[in-house]
C-alpha cells in the first residue's frame, strides 16, 4: 500500500506542476529519394552529420547543407521510402557501442549482428567521427608485428601502431598476405578487426569460412559492407572498424585493423559526393579525398605508456590498375602510410608467391620495431638481394660472366627460392632468425629448388623444439644448425 501511495502521489504533483505550453518541433519533408541519398526541404536548425528520420522509420546521415535543401546519406531504409514524406531531427551524432562483446562476431558498420548471435550491447558508445591522437599521446613505433612472412619479417619488417600499405593490380595476392598476418596473430594477445569493403558475398563467405577453420575468429571481428548494401554503410565501414579498434588501443591492447580495400572505399565517397552534386576534381574525386583518407589512417598509432601503451595497427589494401602506382587515389595513400609493400602481376605470373616486388616495398619505421638479432641478419640481405636482381638483368644478353658474378647469381637465384612461401605456412621469429643464419652460413649451398622447401621445414622444426631464443648467441643457434643439417 505504501508504494502505491507513493506512486499515487507523484502522479498528483505532477499533474499539479504541469502546465500547457506551445512546442516548437522543426518538420521537414523529402524531396528526392536514389542511389542511397536523400534531398530534404526545412529543418532550418540542421547540423552536418546529424542523424534524421523520416516517418516511415528510415535513417540519413546530413552531409550537404545548403539554403534551400539537405543532402543526406541513407542509412536505413524501408520499402515504404518516398518523396513528400514527414522527415525530423534526432539531435544525434552518428555512434557505435564498442566492446568485447564483438569479438567472434560479423557485424555491419552500425554494429548489427550479421551472424546468428544475439544483438551487441557493447561497453561504450562512441562517435564514429572522432580526433586522432594528440603527438604528446603517441609513443614511437618500438615493438614488431610478425605476419609469418620470411620477406616481410626481414626485409620489410613492420611495428605496432604501424600503417602499412599493401598496393598491387587485383588478384596478386594483397588479401592473402593480410589474412596470413592476421591468422599468425593467434595466442599473442592481438585483437584484430578485419573490414570489408563492396566485397561479393562468396568472398566474405569464403574468407569468414577460412578465419573460422583457423580459429581465428576467436580474436576477430569481421565487420562487412558487401557490394549491395547501401553506398553510406560501404563508406562508413572503415570509420566504424577504427571506432571499435580505438576502444581496444585506449584500453592497453594491441589492435590490428585491415581495410580491404580503400580504393573501393574512395569509388563509394566519389559516387555519393557526385550524387549530392559536389564539384568533382581530379578523376571525377572530391577535394577532400586526401582529407579523408588521411583522417582515417592517422587514428592508427602506438600510444605512450602514461596513455595505457595500446596501439593499433593499420593494413591498408589499395588496388592499381596495370601497375599503375602514379594514379590519384594510390599516391594519396603512399604519401599517408608508413611504408607499402607492393604487389606485381609479372611475378605472380611467374610464381613467386607471395609476389612481392622488394625493389618497390619499403617500410619507413618499421626497422626501429625490428629484433636486434633478426636486423643483424637482414642487414646486408636486401641490398645484396636488388643487386642480384640487377645482375640477373644483365645476365640475360648471354655474355661471359666471372666466376665472382656467377656465384653472386647463384646465391641471389637460392635466397628467391628460400623467399617463395605458401599460405597458411608462417614462420615463428625464432624460425626467421633460424633460416638467414643458415642461409648466412651457407648451410643451403649447392640446393635445387625442390629440395629448399624441405629444409626450410626442418629449420622451422628445429628453432620451434630449440631452447635458445632470440636473445642468445648467434655462435650458439649456428652450432645447432650445423650439427642437425
């Protein structure tokens, strides 16, 4: 009795206390709808990139304010979507609840479940939009990301709180070098979030199939914008991925984020900036392409200790066409990353697998992250690597070579060969530095292409079972080598 009172009570205070006064609600009406946007008269008080809802239930994302109408990026849409409907304001910015409840999980860019799990509640709910880092919050690039790759790891080293550009023509092997990165950071406390942008189902399918036999899932989430889904969720993917990887960093975890790929993600911003009538510019792209993709890529970085000492790490997937690095969209991305590693088709043609190009990878920062001892070994490696390349060149017209030059040839031609690696095959830092002191000891002299897999295998085997580490004695891991090979 004494709850109902109490309850009875309010209700009376409340009807004492209210009183009747006009409310001024701003009400604006659709104009256009197509191609995933929306042309909005009214809403005077609007704000760029505010959230509207129109009164069928379907949601917009304002983007072009000007006097006389709103362009707006549909979100949500209904069946019932059409011109003269009632449109309102929210009042909110564009959010995403982050946490670990989406580990494990395939998700859209506004954190709704594409599997068959339950709905994501989150931990905390942040803005998609969101400020990098300040410089006094960043530390330097100080810790290596191992992806298992014998060319990446050692001549091409990358650090956490990197990012790292992989560029190439379509179908050169991009996405399997980021998959193999990603699977290799299994049971090392890296959590990874895997984008993907205007892809076919079948891929998504195929690469989600591929996570889940790995076990991989278990430290992933896969976050899809497929090729039919609205063109705002396809632009929006990239910012929601970094949103839920900013949550990790913040929190002390290292993060790793892969964006496949970024030069589809510049086609959807192009096809909805020309669609809500922004002057085009350099290859029909708006001004503020850069600004974008900049934007996006600076959130990734390595954190001080005093800001938790999280970092997150940033794979960047951008396509060419016919090698051609000079195009807009990837000298913007070159000019904004860290290092890149470059993709060619003529070697993927040849077999080189993976087909790197080394005479065009570079990797800017990522030699400070890199082990001293696996540096030490690298040292020389790449260097003497392009020459022979330059020599092999040369050595095409059929003239008589000195033996000092042939040999050079026959060591560069075996350290090809120890390069080409299998998916699904990566190699423990322990193994990496086990196969450049062998390699460096001459311990693969006078092997035929057949026979290099086979003691690449058995070196593997050997650091994997070994007591020694990193830290030890070069003399030390060479006697091992020497007395099992």
């Amino acid at each position: 009795m004494t709850t109902e009172h109490s309850l009875l009570s309010k209700q009376a205070d409340w009807l004492k206390d209210y009183r009747f006064t006009p409310r001024l609600v701003e009400r604006g009406t659709v104009q256009a709808v197509g191609d995933g946007v929306l042309w909005i008269s009214g809403l005077p008080s609007a704000r760029n990139e505010e959230l509207v809802q129109t009164a069928d239930g379907s949601l917009a994302l304002t983007y072009i304010l000007s006097q006389d109408r709103i362009g707006a990026i549909i979100l949500e849409e209904t069946p019932n979507l059409c011109a003269g409907m009632d449109v309102n304001l929210t009042g909110r910015r564009l959010t995403l609840p982050t946490g670990d409840d989406y580990l494990g999980r395939i998700v859209d860019p506004l954190g709704r479940p594409l599997d068959d799990g339950a709905p994501i509640e989150g931990e905390d709910i942040r803005f998609l939009d969101h400020l990098s880092p300040q410089i006094t919050a960043r530390d330097s690039v100080h810790e290596p990301l191992y992806s298992g790759n014998r060319v990446i790891d050692t001549m091409i080293p990358v650090g956490f709180g990197q990012r790292q550009l992989l560029i190439g023509d379509n179908g050169t092997g991009k996405t399997t070098l980021a998959l193999d990165t990603l699977l290799n950071q299994k049971d090392k406390d890296t959590l990874c979030i895997y984008v993907l942008i205007g892809q076919r189902r079948s891929a998504i399918a195929a690469l989600t199939a591929t996570l889940q036999g790995a076990g991989a899932l278990d430290y992933t989430v896969v976050m899809v914008a497929e090729a039919t889904a609205m063109p705002g969720l396809q632009y929006l993917a990239p910012f929601a991925g970094c949103t839920l990887a900013e949550h990790w960093m913040e929190s002390g975890k290292q993060v790793l984020i892969v964006y496949d790929d970024l030069s589809t993600h510049a086609q959807i911003y192009r096809e909805l900036s020309l669609l809500l009538r922004r002057p085009p510019g350099r290859e029909a792209y708006p001004g503020d392409i850069f600004y974008l993709h900049a934007r996006l890529l600076e959130r990734s970085t390595c954190l001080s200790p005093e800001k938790g000492g999280g970092s997150m790490s940033a794979f960047a997937l951008v396509e060419t066409q016919q090698d051609e690095i000079s195009a807009y969209i990837p000298t913007n991305l070159i000019s904004i990353t860290d290092g890149q590693i470059y993709f060619d088709q003529k070697l993927f043609a040849a077999g080189i697998l993976p087909a790197i190009d080394i005479t065009r990878s570079v990797s800017r920062i990522g030699g400070a992250a890199q082990h001293p001892a696996i540096k030490k070994e690298a040292a020389r490696m790449k260097l003497e690597y392009l020459q022979f390349l330059e020599l092999e060149v040369f050595s095409h017209f059929g003239a008589k070579l000195e033996e000092g030059i042939q040999l050079r040839l026959t060591k560069g031609r075996l350290l090809r060969s120890i390069l080409k690696q299998d998916m699904g095959s990566p190699f423990s830092p322990r193994a990496q530095l086990a196969w450049m002191i062998a390699f460096n000891e001459n311990l693969f002299a006078g092997l035929e292409d057949a026979a290099v897999k086979s003691r690449l295998d058995k070196i593997a085997d050997i650091a994997d079972r070994t007591a020694l580490g990193l830290d030890d004695p070069r003399d030390q891991w060479g006697d091992v080598l020497r007395g099992i090979l």
